[in-house]
C-alpha cells in the first residue's frame, strides 16, 4: 500500500471546537475527536475527558466536516457508557456524538472522508511486530491568536509499537517511537490508532486499534481504549440499546 494512501486513514482526525459567547472571538480548541461510518451512520469518537474542560460544556462542542473549514458537522446526540466500575474507569473515558443523519452533507467532507469502520474490526489481533499509526491535534500547537482572530490548526502524526495488556479491562499500552518535536501530549486524548503490518517493503490493509487515551512524554507510554470497547458502544446505539446522555 502506497504511503500517500497509508495516511489516508487519518484524514478521519478533527480537532475539538468549543463555541464561545464573545462574539469577537467566536471558537477555542482543545483535544482530539475522529469521524467514522458506522452501519451507515456517522458519529464523532472522542475520549470522554478531552469534553469535560473546566469552562466548557458538551453543548458547546463543534466538530467540522474538515479541518480549517467552515462548515460543522450537525451533531445532535450524546453517547456515554455509564460508569459501572469507579475503580477501573478508563474503559468508560468514551464519549460518541451521533450526527444527524437528515441534516449531514457528505460532499462536504471533501478529500477528509470519515473512517468506514467494520464491526469486524474489533477482532484486530494486536501483536508485538504490529506498527501503530495515529494522528492528534497537540494543545502546543494550536493556540489562539488573537490578533488575526484565528486559530492554528496543526496535527502530529506518529508511530507506535504495541506494549501489552494494562491488566485493566479494555486498555493497553503502546510505545510511542517518534515524539518531537512535542514537549508533551496534551491535546492527544481522543486520537485514533491504526495497526498496520509491514510485510516487507508492504503494508497490509489496516485494521482499526482503538483510540488514545493518556500517556507521557517522558516514559514514552501511552494507554489506548482497544477497537471492541468502542465498536459494541457504537452498535449498541445502532441497535437503541444505548441512550444518550
């Protein structure tokens, strides 16, 4: 598979927008979401506290069709799993928002196509030879600047090596192989991991791996919500089993 085509799969990425009251300065960003079709429904991924700043609320919360564009995507649920174990909570750290089916304009995606994520996809066998994609929307990076009234939207993509089994449900670890030029990861939460197999001077098709949820810079670790926690999320609100919230 062709590099250019490789990177594809990240044009899924968005940066996370919140709308402010000052009209002279009407958005601010933080954190990092994706965009998949999911059973022919589209919904925005994020990691739950990557929603939850101090000074924002979800209602708030503006993803668009495409980077630097105008247009933003009509969200109109909210999808979260219900915390059932306060011990082990980062397999809740999910947050879907369902967009509105009646109202999407999928043209206006352009060349940044949704990820056509498969239910099949959460039968990813994560291995130690495995090479992990992702791509976030680092806080340094994307800063106001108030004089032009605008925002700098940069993303950082990277490569991981799979780190094993946390030993807490739903999460693993991954080695982050190539950080500069970061100073840390905030912002990263909420950023989609590809696996891909390199099979010579080849890749295999990826394969969905789930979502990044925290890591440092300086262990060079991170934990990631795996594939099946997010994808029976998604089709238990496909199915009217989960209820927004």
């Amino acid at each position: 598979m062709a590099a250019t085509k490789l990177l594809d799969i990240l044009k899924c990425v968005r940066p996370i927008l919140f709308e402010n009251d000052d009209p002279a300065y009407k958005y601010s960003l933080g954190g990092t979401a994706f965009v998949v079709k999911f059973k022919g429904a589209y919904y925005v991924v994020t990691a739950k506290h990557a929603l939850l700043p101090k000074s924002f609320s979800v209602k708030q919360t503006r993803i668009q069709y495409k980077p630097d564009g105008r247009e933003l995507l009509p969200i109109e649920r909210v999808y979260r799993p219900e915390v059932t174990d306060a011990e082990d909570d980062d397999q809740f750290d999910l947050t879907i928002l369902g967009v509105s089916g009646a109202a999407i304009d999928p043209v206006l995606f352009g060349e940044y196509k949704p990820y056509e994520l498969l239910e099949m996809d959460k039968f990813t066998i994560f291995g130690a030879n495995s090479h992990f994609l992702y791509r976030g929307f680092p806080d340094e990076f994307n800063v106001p600047n108030w004089d032009d009234a605008r925002i700098s939207q940069t993303s950082v993509s990277g490569n991981a090596a799979y780190k094993g089994p946390t030993g807490h449900a739903s999460t693993h670890y991954l080695e982050f192989l190539n950080l500069d030029p970061l100073s840390n990861l905030s912002g990263l939460s909420g950023a989609p991991v590809f696996q891909v197999v390199n099979e010579g001077e080849k890749y295999s098709i990826p394969a969905f791996a789930g979502m990044l949820l925290r890591g440092t810079r300086s262990s060079r670790t991170g934990r990631f919500l795996e594939h099946r926690r997010i994808i029976e999320c998604l089709r238990s609100i496909h199915d009217g089993e989960e209820k927004s919230r």
